[in-house]
C-alpha cells in the first residue's frame, strides 16, 4: 500500500514539472509574437510616414511643372529659382501646410535648377528621317522637392525636365 502512494505522489510532481514547462513553451511562443506583432506595427507605420512624405514630394514636382507656361512659370532659364510658389495668391501646396492659415508653412521645398542651354532636343526612339538641328532647341532643368517630417521621415524627389524652344531666345 505505502509503494502505491509514492507512485501517485511522484506521478503528482512529474505532472507539475510537464504542466510548468509546457507553460514556459507557451509564454515564450506568446511574447514572440507580441514581440513580433508590436515590430510589424512600427514598421507599417514607419512605411506610412515614408509614402506619406513621398507624396508630399512628388505633389511638390507636379506642382512646379504645373506652373509652366504661365505667369509664374519658374523655367525661364534664371540659375535657381528657389522659391517658384512665392508671389502666387493660393499656395499650390495649400493642403499640406501645418498651419492653414500660414500656406507657406508647408514642409516641403521646392527648387528649380537650370542645367543646359540651347542644347539638341532628344529624339524620341521611334523618329526617323528629318533634322531639328538649328530650329529646335531645348533647355534642360531639373526640379528638386525635398519633404521633412522631423523625426519620421525626409524625402527627396528630382525630375529632369526638358523645355522645347522654337528658334532662338
């Protein structure tokens, strides 16, 4: 009788020492996915801010470009035109400004750089036959936006752009 009790009581305590370490396994497999769900929550948030701040900059070269042919336009061959938006009533970039009531509050800079002069246009792949020499030239500029929110993200945005000129200036 008395060897049947200490099977039952050693039986006791191999099931408690199993039942702590399948519990170990299960905190442990529990804290690595916190751990793992915590980390892909600062990564998506790290990539929103990225796009966020990439778009920001993109809209800074669309608005630029959009500014060509009119009375701001900032490809007028001058060096630098670092401020292409100044003088201009309603602030293109509007929506984006931290202060809505300040328009230039916007954290995103815009520059407007003139590399070449009366240079040979380029020629699309499918052209053939027929010569632009000495009718067209064109100016080549390149457009720089750069975004920054302090702290998450800073995106910089270059695009070349080429300006056809008929016959000289």
């Amino acid at each position: 009788m008395n060897k049947s009790v200490n099977t039952t009581s050693a039986q006791r305590g191999v099931a408690l020492v199993t039942a702590l370490l399948f519990l170990l396994v299960v905190t442990v497999i529990a804290v690595t996915a916190a751990n793992n769900s915590n980390l892909g929550l600062k990564m998506s948030a790290s990539m929103q801010d990225a796009y966020r701040s990439f778009h920001a900059a993109e809209a800074g070269i669309f608005a630029a470009l959009g500014l060509a042919g009119g009375a701001q336009d900032p490809f007028q061959r001058q060096d630098v035109v670092a401020e292409p938006f100044q003088g201009i009533t309603t602030h293109p970039l509007r929506n984006l400004a931290v202060d809505p009531d300040d328009q230039a509050s916007a954290p995103i800079d815009v520059d407007v750089f003139l590399i070449s002069i009366q240079r040979p246009c380029p020629r699309p792949p499918t052209a053939s036959g027929g010569s632009s020499v000495g009718v067209f030239d064109c100016d080549y500029y390149r457009i720089q936006s750069e975004h920054e929110e302090s702290g998450r993200a800073r995106t910089r945005v270059e695009l070349g752009v080429v300006k056809t000129v008929i016959g000289s200036t």
